[in-house]
C-alpha cells in the first residue's frame, strides 16, 4: 500500500522504511498550518500571539548563529537519488538537529479489508469458504463471497473505535501545533504495530514556558560563597576532605566557593543569563518537563472531554509518554552522557563504598528523585551508628549468657527451658534498655541531620523560594465531574458561583473508603488469626506424632514456619492493598496530583503497616496473657487452647518474627521482585521471539533512541521505593527493643538497595519526568510519627513483654539476698492437679504428680482465694505502668532537648540565603534603575505589553461544555 506524507504545520509524517520517495522532514512555520472549517479546530489561545511572531528579538543577540530549531535544508537530506543519507539513532528528529523533548506511542490497527483479507488466508476461513462453496455448488447458485455479518458487525464497531481515536490524536496533535510545539511522525519502525510521536520544542516555546513556570536559571553573575566558621562546619569540612576518595568522580568539579546567582527566567532580561549555547542553556531535564506541562494543560474542543495528556492516556488514544534517555551506556559508539556516567559512578555494584552522586541524579531525574536518593543515602549512614551498637548489645547478651541466674539450670525438672532461657538473654538483657534510649535519641538525630542536609540541597539547587507562589494543576478528573455537575445544574444557579466538588459530592467515596479500609483491616486480623490456628495445630499434631524427629524439636519447627507463612501472606496482600487503595483514592477524586499523591500514600501506609505489624504486635503483647491457667484454660474454635509463650517469654518468638519478617520481605519482595521478575520477562520475550540472542543484539542495534525506551518499563513513581523503606524504618524503630541486630540487616540491605534502584533508573525504566519539590513531603511526617510511637511501643515491650521488671522487683523487694537466685521459683505458682476438670488433665507422666507448677502470679490452692492474681502480680503491674510513664517521658524529653539543640537550617546556608536575597534585590533595582532611564530617555516601550504575565498562568479557552 502506497502511503503518502502528510506535513501540517510543524507535523512530519514518516511511513514505512521502505518508502523513501519523498521528503519525511519540513521545517516548522505555523503560519502555514491549514485551519479546518468544521468547527472542530481549537481556537487560537486569547494568552498567547503565534509563537514565531511574538518574540522577534528572542534572536537579537545571535545574528551570525544559525537557529537551531530549524530544520536543515531538504537538499542536505537526500542524495541525488533521492535516498536519505542519514537517519540518525540519537534523540533526534530526522534531520538530526532538532532534540525529540518528548515522545507520545499509540497502537497502529490495519484498515478493516487487510484484516479481512488476511483472515481469509486463515484455516478457518478456508474451511469456511470451501463449506459455503459446496452448498451453492448444490444449489446451482453462483459462486460468491458473502460475508458474516457478525465478524462485519465487530470489524465495524472496532473500526469505530479507532477512527474515534485517531480523529482525538489529530484534534490534540494540531492543538499542540498551535502552542508552538513542532511533531514528527514515524509509524514505520521496527516495533510493529506501534507509532511514535516526536515533540520538539523550539526555543521561543521554551523561553515562553519558562517564564510562565518560573524557572530559575542561573545568570552570569557568580558571588563568593563563604564557608561556616563554627566548630560544627569545621568539623563537616574535615570529614568531607577525609572522605574525598569516597565521593564519586562525576566530571570537572566547580569551586564550591563560588555559586551563580539565578534568577526566575524572563524573556526581557534575557540578556543576565549566559546563552552562549541556546542547546545547553536548557538541558534535556528541563525541556522534557516543560513540554509534559504544555501536554497536561492542552484542552480538547468537544463538550464532555477532560483536559491534558492523563485522559489521553486513560481512554487509549495514546498508549504511553515518555521522555528519552541521553543516549546508551555500552557498546563502542555509546558517546559521552549522563546516563552513562550515572551508570559508572552510581548503578555498579563495584562502586558500594562510594558516596552517591547526588547532583547529577538531580540533574538528570530532578528534584524530586534527587531527594529520595539523598534521603537514602543519609539513612544509611545514620544506621552504621545504629548496627554498631546493636551488635555490641547482641554481644554483651552472648558474653553474659552464662552469669545468668534464672537460665542456669542444673536440679529443676524444668530443665528443658534451659535453651529457650539462654537464647532469650542474647535479646532480653539489662543492654536492651540503654539501646531503647539510645535508638530513640538515634530516631530524633537522624530527622535533624536530614532537616539540614535537606535545606542544603534547597540552597544548592535554587529550590528556597519554591512552592510559595505554585499553582498546582487540577487533575483531568476533577475537571470531568466538574463539568458533569456544571451540566445538572439548573439554569437559575448564580452565573458567578464557582462550581466545585464538595465533601457532599464525596460523600459516597469517603463512605466506601472507610468500609473497604475496615475491612481490609479486619481481613487482615482474620489471616494473622488463621495462622495462629495453624500453629496451634501443627503443635498439637507434632506433639501426638509416634515419630521421634517430629516430636524432637516442635516449638522451633512451629515458630519458623509460622513465621514463614506470615512473610508470604504480608507479601501478597501488600500488592493487593496497593491496588485497593489506588482505587479507593481515584473515587474520592481529588482536586490535585499533591492532593491525590497524599490520599493514596496514607491510604497505603495505613494497610501496609497494619498487614506488617499485626503478627508481631499479637506476639509482643497479646500472646501468653490470653491463656487462662490450668484447670481453667481459654478454647477456640472448639477444643483448641490458645497458645502460650515460652518458658523464658515471648520475646525469642518475637525476635524470630521480626528477623524472618525483615529477611524475607528484603529479599523476596525486594530483590525477588525487583530483580527477578524483569529477567523473567526478559526470558520469556526471548523464548517467544523467533530471533536468536545475537539476531536480538544486532536489531537492538538499529533500534532508534525513543523505540528502545519504549521496550523499557514504564516509570510508576518514587512512592512504592518511599514505602519499603518506611516500613523499614518501622522495623528497626518500633521493636528494637527485642531485636537488636535490626540495624545492622537494615543496613546490610538499604547498601545493595541504593545500587538496586540506581540499576533500575538507569537501565531498566523509562526516564521519569523532571518533578521539582523542596520537601520529602508527607513521608517526613510519617518518620517523625513512627519515632514518637517507637518510644512507646519500646517502652511497653521492655514493661510487658520482657522480664526485666520483674528481675528488677524481684532482686530489690523479694530476693532474700538482693541477688536473682531464686527469681525462677517466684515466677512459677502452684496447682493442685486433682482440680483439673473432667478430660482436660494432661497424660500422666511415669512417676506420681500431686503439685504441679506454672508460670504466673496467682494464690496457691491452700489459699483461701487460691488461684486468683496475687498481691505480687498487683506489685509488679504498678511498677510495669510506672516504668512506662517514666520511660516515654525522659526519653521524650531528651529528644525535644536534641530537636531544641539542633537547627534546622545550618548557620552558613542561613547567611547564604540571606545573602543571595539581597543581592537579587540590588540587581532588580539596578534592572529598574537602567529601565526608567531608558524609558525617559528614549520613549522605550516594553515590548512584552502584550504578553502574558509570567506571574500569572495563562488561560485556555474552549468551547462549549467547558
């Protein structure tokens, strides 16, 4: 099929490889675009003059340049035999000048008569037409093809569908066109069944969109940036020249002594800013994010359309939007880039030891990646301090496992906990308490390291005045029911009143959000319930098995394998409370993307904390104490006894669910997930593809930047890396207090997970789009949530759930000799074993039992209120709660007095901000100054009268139905 080039404004169209014949490249000139008379075609923007016209001193400084966002001359792309001589594989249109800024894909179906064509080739079809050809044979009717006026009937209604899809991409494309951005077709490439749009924005449309986002740009003014004098700064200055050799070579370093003052762009004061070479002046980061805002704010021109490219993409009229890669990291003619040197110094395992090189992930990811990365990076410093520490707990436990009292066991029939008793001193010793303290204090330090590391990156990256004069976009579906509401209206409503949704709009999405979280939540206690069934069960059965080695170790074997399902269960329901709670949060339909990102990180904490912590808050304060005493036992679900702890306590247990908890969603649901399933579907494409691995590896080869961006994954956001390390966090703050060595794993962890994610941006993920942010946002408020709740939560595990109140009560208001000997025997109470009930008495052992003993405090059968809680357990509950208040408390006054010592931001970049403050205000008075002298001078005019504010964003008119 012969196909023809269609060239409409700034649009280039490219068929097939294989059809040369004529020019695919034009050079971009709007006057030109055909306006179609239908009245379909979107209205000229009232904000905006055309965007050649409105700026013709944009160039006025680069006279003897060529422009670089023209096209090149026909004759240079062709060879006298019309082939072309070039198509260039980089981030280029075909003319190899203009840099694709963006790329938008859609699905390319054949026209409705290929298809049927092709299906007649089918054996079916065969098959068919060979049964239709007999039966007129026997009718003596001529022969002919009629076709099914099902499959016609489908075929249409397909047809339907892209037509309508087609008709929306070219309204949307010409819309584009009419902002200024210049398109180029290809949907002959090597991907079959997929065509890519190209988009490239000039020079005046980037000049203008800078302005209206007020982007500051650095100017060729440069100041003296002056060092901090104070010990604090002398003492980081040491340490940053100690660690020297740890600090990434990522290209020639600029003098930190000196900082170019930026200044929000304007297209009058262009002159302040250094544009030498207009194709650096605004990297590729910028230019992808200032066509992505161009996308989000283009609206359609039929009634009952939501605006921006996020409805394009939600109705399938585009299959994806990306922007591109610099360029490739391997092979001989992979040229100098960033990727490639973030692939060097960042996303190789050989480079662990190093210091992550956080400017030039910023530089090409933005702010917002930038920030996660750096956040990362001093959280897992914060833990080296942290590891050290508990390990030396965890060895203070294993040096003085043998001067234990209450675990040496050497005449008492009880001699069976011996094990359970030692093990649990590794976790439950007089250490645990300081390391509590210390990991709250450790919580409270870290929070400010990363406030001021935060506000030094603010000052770095121009990012101190941002945020307080944004207007953040409203989301597409908002903007749809808004609409629809504006529809149902009555005509009387007051013209003026702006239309909104309100919480009554959303008052059936809010009503569904709480029952499904409720019962979400209740789902998860119902499986945390289950897998207590299971082990007690497994329990009961091992304890009836005839075999030696099942009945050898049972409490060990129980423990694990619960602990195991509990991983796999947690693992699951985190991918379905994922989903759950994106759907949740797109009913409420929030007005925002800060307002909708929000709603959904709180909605996905909440579940995901719950499904994680369940079972081991079950085990740290509710295992053990809903047990009954003997004679008087709590059944479930019929006969089944509610499971008590160990001998020695539940905080073994607990250290065992904690440990498995932690190593399993570390290296299933991280590494598995994260490393694993890629390569599985790498190996599964290879499998189904008819290539081998070196056909692959040459095709790969010819394949342009955008189509091999495409086979890349799509980028979902930085929210889900946020979570797991939230979680994290959770694990090493929260239980401390029984788990010790939960620092070091999270450190041996986040060390490989910083080069796993940085793999993953580098080489297995599109680019993302450039989002700029100040903040770490709501996950800073969560971190300081969990550090306050950790102090209580340590508090209670260190009161109830370890003996270390009780050794503590024991040694200085029972023991006779203020030593621990004896404390086994004042935790054990006595039973009379004929009041056992009818069927409930255990098997009687091979010698004569009368008196048996348990772990609680209770009155001995002799007594007159035998078997009620003793006045020691009364003691001991006084003391237990008193520990708590005092604990909580002292360790909550010790961190606000840390939070109190400690600035936020750090004297120099306070000085350093105030300082760069006024030398913008002296610049803009000189500015000033030069202006009204010109303008009394010589009647000078601005010449941006009749253009937008860049304080004000521009409005896009419609018609109707908006």
């Amino acid at each position: 099929m012969e196909q023809q080039d269609e060239q409409v404004g700034g649009l280039s169209h490219h068929g097939s490889s294989q059809d040369l014949g004529s020019p695919p490249i034009s050079s971009f000139e709007p006057g030109e675009s055909s306006q179609q008379e239908d009245g379909t075609v979107m209205r000229r923007s009232e904000s905006y003059l055309p965007v050649p016209g409105e700026d013709k001193n944009l160039d006025g400084d680069f006279n003897g340049k060529t422009r670089n966002d023209e096209s090149m001359p026909m004759k240079t792309l062709y060879a006298s035999d019309g082939s072309l001589l070039h198509l260039p594989l980089g981030p280029y249109f075909s003319d190899g000048q203009r840099r694709v800024d963006y790329v938008l894909t859609y699905g390319i179906q054949k026209p409705s008569a290929i298809r049927r064509q092709s299906s007649k080739l089918s054996d079916n079809g065969y098959f068919h037409r060979l049964w239709r050809s007999l039966s007129s044979r026997s009718s003596r009717a001529p022969l002919q093809l009629k076709e099914d006026p099902e499959v016609a009937a489908t075929e249409q209604q397909a047809n339907y569908h892209e037509d309508d899809k087609r008709f929306k991409r070219e309204e949307f494309e010409q819309n584009l066109q009419e902002m200024g951005l210049e398109l180029e077709k290809d949907e002959g490439g090597k991907i079959a069944g997929i065509g890519f749009l190209k988009i490239h924005a000039p020079w005046a449309v980037l000049c203008r969109e800078a302005e209206i986002m007020k982007l500051k740009m650095p100017t060729k003014q440069v100041y003296e940036v002056k060092q901090g004098s104070n010990l604090v700064e002398k003492i980081r200055l040491f340490i940053h020249k100690v660690t020297d050799p740890l600090h990434p070579k990522v290209g020639p370093k600029r003098p930190e002594d000196v900082k170019s003052l930026s200044l929000p762009f304007s297209k009058e004061k262009q002159h302040l800013f250094d544009l030498s070479d207009r194709d650096k002046f605004f990297d590729s980061k910028t230019r992808s994010s200032i066509v992505y805002e161009v996308l989000k704010r283009i609206r359609w021109t039929r009634p009952n359309y939501s605006l921006g490219i996020t409805s394009l993409l939600a109705n399938g009229v585009y299959t994806s939007a990306y922007p591109l890669h610099d360029g490739d990291i391997d092979g001989v003619t992979a040229e100098p880039n960033d990727r490639k040197l973030l692939f060097e110094e960042w996303a190789s395992y050989s480079v662990f030891y190093k210091y992550q090189p956080i400017g030039l992930i910023r530089k090409y990811f933005g702010e917002k990646v930038g920030l996660y990365f750096a956040w990362l990076g001093v959280y897992t410093q914060m833990l080296i301090p942290a590891a050290i520490v508990g390990v030396i707990v965890f060895l203070y436990g294993c040096a003085t496992v043998d001067d234990n009292i209450p675990s040496v066991c050497s005449y008492w029939k009880l001699e069976t906990a011996c094990g359970t008793a030692r093990a649990s001193h590794l976790f439950d010793n007089p250490a645990t308490v300081f390391f509590s303290i210390f990991m709250a204090l450790w919580a409270v330090l870290f929070m400010e390291h990363w406030k001021r590391r935060q506000m030094r990156l603010n000052y770095v990256w121009d990012l101190t005045d941002y945020g307080m004069e944004e207007e953040d976009h409203n989301r597409a579906e908002y903007e749809l029911r808004v609409a629809e509401k504006t529809m149902r209206q009555d005509q009387g409503a007051a013209k003026d009143e702006k239309v909104k949704l309100t919480c009554t709009d959303r008052m059936p999405a809010y009503l569904t959000t709480v029952v499904m979280m409720s019962f979400m939540i209740f789902i998860t206690f119902v499986i945390a319930f289950g897998v207590i069934l299971y082990r007690i069960s497994i329990k009961t059965a091992l304890h009836l098995s005839t075999y030696p080695a099942a009945r050898s170790n049972i409490r060990a074997t129980v423990k694990t394998t619960a602990a195991i399902i509990n991983v796999i269960v947690i693992i699951i329901l985190d991918e379905i409370y994922a989903s759950i709670a994106r759907w949740l949060t797109t009913l409420e339909v929030p007005k925002t993307d800060k307002s909708f990102e929000e709603r959904l990180i709180f909605k996905t904490f909440i579940l995901k904390f719950v499904n994680a912590f369940t079972p081991i808050v079950y085990l740290a304060f509710f295992r053990g104490r809903l047990v009954g005493r003997p004679g008087k036992y709590l059944y479930v679900v019929g006969s089944y006894r509610m499971e008590e702890c160990a001998h020695a306590g539940c905080l073994m247990e607990l250290c065992i669910q904690l440990c498995i908890t932690m190593l399993g969603k570390q290296l299933i649901q991280n590494n598995l997930f994260e490393i694993g399933i890629p390569k599985l579907k790498k190996l599964l494409r290879k499998r189904k593809s008819e290539l081998t691995s070196k056909q692959e590896e040459e095709l790969h080869k010819t394949l342009k930047r955008y189509e091999k961006d495409h086979v890349l994954g799509p980028f979902v956001g930085i929210n889900p890396e946020y979570m797991e390390m939230i979680i994290q966090f959770g694990m090493v703050t929260l239980f401390v207090a029984s788990f010790p060595l939960a620092p070091l794993f999270a450190l041996l962890n986040n060390i490989i997970e910083i080069r796993l994610d940085a793999k993953k941006f580098v080489l297995e993920l599109r680019r993302p789009i450039a989002s700029k942010v100040k903040d770490i946002g709501i996950w800073y408020n969560l971190l300081r949530g969990l550090s306050k709740v950790a102090v209580i939560v340590n508090a209670f595990v260190i009161a109830f759930t370890s003996d270390f109140v009780p050794r503590l009560v024991y040694q200085y208001t029972y023991s006779p000799d203020g030593t621990m000997h004896g404390f086994v025997n004042h935790t054990l109470s006595y039973f009379n074993v004929s009041d056992f009930q009818n069927g409930t008495e255990p098997n009687p052992p091979n010698f004569n039992v009368k008196v048996c003993r348990y772990k609680d405090y209770r009155e001995p059968p002799w007594s007159n209120t035998s078997y009620e809680l003793s006045k020691e357990f009364w003691a001991i509950l006084a003391v237990r709660l008193a520990f708590v208040i005092v604990f909580q408390n002292v360790v909550m006054l010790m961190s606000d007095f840390v939070d109190w010592l400690i600035p936020d931001i750090p004297k120099d970049i306070s000085f350093q901000i105030h300082k760069e403050k006024l030398l913008m205000l002296d610049h803009f008075m000189k500015e000033e100054g030069r202006r009204r002298d010109n303008h009394n001078h010589d009647g000078y005019t601005s010449p941006s009268s009749g253009i937008a504010s860049p304080h004000s964003r521009p409005t896009f008119h419609t018609r109707a139905g908006w």
